[in-house]
C-alpha cells in the first residue's frame, strides 16, 4: 500500500473516503489499516457483483462499539457483514451478503 501511494500520490484520494483516509492516517501503523480497508472494499465488490459500483463508492464505517460496517455511496449497507484482520505483512477481509 504504501509503495502503491508513493508511485500514486493520488491513489489514496480515488480509493478512499476522506472519512476513511483520516482514520487510517490517525493510526499508527497507517498502512496496515490502509490495506485492510482496500481488502474489504475489494471482498465487498466481488460480493454484491459489479453492479456499477467503483471502489471509492464503498467505504468501511466503524459502529459505536468499534465493530465494522460498510457504506455504500454514503448510505449503510446493513444486509453487508464485514470481518477485517490484518498484521504486519498481510490484509484480509471477508464480505457477506445476507
């Protein structure tokens, strides 16, 4: 992620919400919440299908027990579940429709 954004410097801001981008910055292992995020906005896009969607139509949302959750164009996608992980070399997401 981060080499990506260092070729890019616009990479970020075509991905990812402003919301998203501020909390990824505000973290202090940036790139690993980064990557984990383009990992969820990629599972949720292969889970609903293509549908016109681009990746920065989705976003990752955090509920008020800290839980993940997905917008999609601004609105909640409450029929999405989201399970993120991540460590120091790796990012993984899964996305189910229900």
């Amino acid at each position: 992620m981060r080499a990506l954004a260092k070729r890019n410097p616009r990479f970020l801001a075509r991905v990812f919400s402003a919301e998203e981008i501020r909390y990824c910055e505000g973290k202090r292992r940036a790139w690993q919440h980064f990557a984990v995020r383009f990992a969820a906005k990629e599972a949720v896009w292969k889970a609903l299908g293509d549908g016109g969607l681009a990746l920065k139509d989705i976003a990752v949302s955090r509920d008020a027990a800290g839980r993940p959750g997905v917008l999609l164009k601004g609105r909640p996608a409450r029929r999405i579940r989201l399970s993120l992980s991540h460590s120091d070399d790796y990012a993984a997401a899964v996305a189910l429709v229900a």
